[in-house]
C-alpha cells in the first residue's frame, strides 16, 4: 500500500483500477488527505476540489 501523503504513488495504483472500474468520485477522509485527493481528481478530471483548491482550504492564513 502506498502512503497516501505521496500523491505520484497513489495515482498509479488507482489508475490501474480505473482501466477496469469506473471512478466517479473521490472523498478525502480527514484533512491530511485533501491533497492526495486533489491531486487525483486532477489527474482523473473529476469534480472537486483540485490540488491548488485545498491548498486555501488547509492554509489558516489563506482562511482569513
């Protein structure tokens, strides 16, 4: 299993599930995984938040 703070090691192993299964969605657990799954919507072009999205949403200073 890849750990999930290493976004390059996730996709490969959902896009190997996505050659036989259709992803239409992608829910973050808890906050820390809000990059990872930005960063898989991305590269699957799906609906959500992107990468650059949760950046603002996990920044405080970004918040105010």
């Amino acid at each position: 299993m890849p750990e999930l703070a290493d976004s390059p090691s996730c996709i490969r192993p959902v896009a190997y599930l996505a050659r036989t299964l259709r992803i239409g969605r992608v829910v973050p657990l808890d906050e820390y995984e809000l990059a990872t799954v930005g960063a898989l919507r991305e590269h699957f072009r799906l609906a959500g938040m992107s990468q650059s999205a949760t950046r603002f949403v996990r920044d405080k200073l970004a918040m105010r």
